[in-house]
C-alpha cells in the first residue's frame, strides 16, 4: 500500500516536471498542487491512492466538484490537472492504466472578458499622473510608481506577473522595445510608447531631476518595481489593490478595474483600431492564436450595440414595439 508521504514524493516529482520540462511558473505550480492536494484528499476519503485509484473514483471526484456548485471552468482545470498527473505515472511505470481515460470535462460557456473604454482608460491614467503632483515623500514614489505600472500595463499588454518581476536590465538599450519572458519561458519583443517611457523615468529618477522632491535618488536594485516585501518586487496583489484604490478615486467601479482589464483593454482597443489578430497574439504572449480570438467577440458585441443604438431600422421597430 502506498503511504502518503510516497505520494507526495510522487507529486513533488511531477511539479518538478512541469517545471523543469514545461517552464511552468509558480503561480501554476502552486494551483496544480491545491488541485491534486483536493483529489487526494477524495481518494484517501474512498480508501484509495494514485496507485489503486479506478474510473469509478474519478467519476465520483467530476461528480462531487459539480454537486459542490465548484464552476465549469474550475472542473475542468481540476480534471486536466489529474489527467496530466496520471499520464506522468503511466509514462513512469508507477501505475499501469490511466483512470482518467474516456472522461470529458464540463462544456465551459464562453464569457467575454470584462474591458474598460479608452475614456475609461484615460481617466483612470490621468488620476494616477494627478497623484503625482498632489504627493510628497515616499508617497509620491509610490504614486510615481503606479502611474509607471498603468502606463506600462496599457502600453504593452503584459501578465501582470510578467509586469511586477521585470527586471531593471529590461531597460538596457534605448527602451523603446522590452525583451519578455512569459509563461513557458518563452520570450517576445514587447514595443513601449512615449508616454510609458516618460512614467518610468520619473519613477526611476525620482529626487533627481524633480526639483523640490524631498525624496532621494531611487535605490537601484535587481528588479524594476522594487518593493520592501520578501519578493523585492511589487506583489501582482499589492498592485491589483491600489488599482482597486485608484478607480475609485477616478469614479470608475472598483469591481471593473484590474490589471486584467487593462490587459483586455490593450488587446481590445487595438483590435478596435485596426490592427491584425496575428500581431496581436504576439503581443500578449498567446501560445494558441485560439485564446486571442476572444477579443474578436468583444468587438461583435460592440458593434450590435452599435447597430441597436444608433441604426434607424433598430429605432423603428423600438417604436413599433412601444
């Protein structure tokens, strides 16, 4: 009978894996353990392990997460984490059959991605640069900070992960084009605009050449958003807070605006303004130009409002209708 220490060596050992062969980052290691830890669990509750674990078992887990209320979304990330996981153990001789074999996941409806207009947008940068004129001391490099983040978040469209861990050796060179790497360690030329660039130098020089700033030159460290936490860089949550903050200061919903969203809003302003969905995938990082295609259906809902509203067929038939 296999132990449960055995078990997490095995689990260890596939995160390993996934890491080492995959690139996976920690915050998809993280997930993939709380998921296997829950099916685990499941089975040690039936009497069984990983290695005597049978189709029956895994039915009654996809049953369990759906009576559980648990999102399709969620279900079905859970069953390909299990499935992943089994296939490791076939391949590694320590089990002889897949259980996971023949199940399907949920049939996940499609959700349009929450985005913000370009006013939106603009309000919400123009509250940030405000901050930075309103503050001093080390609330200003604060402010000096977040209006870098925003401007650097709708200029480019990056993870926010892949944002607050920039190094500072991104800059090297004239700055006007970063060097990412993404998820699977794989890395793209990410292009940065004026505006952004201006954001990160007055953080980045802050004392120095803002005359009257009682704050001293930045200290310079290893990463580009520096923070006093144990990661020495900004936390993605730090960050998703005072944005939360800012939007409410801006008049916009909290609830609305996220790093995300502003990633959406890059994506779906610049499909809006002509440009290809090919160059777009690019830039976001989007291994499968599938996960890109999203942003096509924001636009087809833009535009039936667009119709709705304004063409005077749709006005004829509202006053029909009245």
């Amino acid at each position: 009978m296999i132990t449960a220490e055995d078990q997490q060596r095995q689990l260890q050992t596939f995160l390993d894996m996934l890491a080492a062969e995959r690139g996976a980052a920690l915050n998809t290691l993280q997930a993939y353990r709380r998921d296997l830890d829950d099916v685990l669990a499941f089975l040690e509750r039936r009497g069984r392990s990983l290695t005597t674990a049978q189709p029956d078992d895994i039915g009654a887990y996809l049953r369990a997460m759906s009576e559980s209320g648990l999102a399709p979304a969620s279900r079905a990330r859970r069953l390909s984490a299990i499935r992943q996981l089994f296939r490791f153990l076939v391949n590694e001789g320590i089990v002889a059959e897949d259980p996971t074999h023949g199940f399907a996941g949920p049939r996940k409806n499609r959700t349009l991605p929450k985005t913000l207009s370009v006013a939106d947008v603009d309000r919400l940068i123009e509250t940030a640069r405000g901050r930075t004129e309103q503050t001093k001391g080390r609330e200003r490099v604060r402010a000096l900070r977040l209006h870098a983040l925003i401007e650097m978040l709708y200029a480019t469209g990056l993870r926010v992960t892949e944002l607050v861990t920039l190094p500072r050796s991104v800059l090297a060179g004239d700055g006007r084009v970063l060097t990412v790497k993404g998820k699977g360690g794989r890395e793209r030329l990410v292009p940065l605009n004026a505006p952004a660039r201006a954001a990160i130098h007055r953080y980045l020089n802050v004392g120095r050449d803002d005359h009257g700033d009682d704050v001293a030159p930045m200290i310079k460290t290893k990463w580009l958003f520096a923070s006093r936490g144990a990661d020495g860089h900004l936390t993605r949550q730090r960050l998703a807070q005072e944005l939360k903050e800012l939007a409410g200061e801006a008049g916009l919903d909290p609830q609305r605006v996220s790093p995300h969203v502003l990633r959406h809003a890059f994506a779906s302003h610049l499909l809006d303004r002509g440009a290809d969905l090919r160059s777009v995938q690019q830039l976001l990082g989007h291994a499968d130009i599938s996960t890109t295609q999203i942003y096509t259906h924001v636009l087809e809902e833009r535009l039936k409002q667009l119709v709705f509203e304004h063409h005077p067929l749709a006005a004829i038939k509202i006053e029909n209708a009245g």
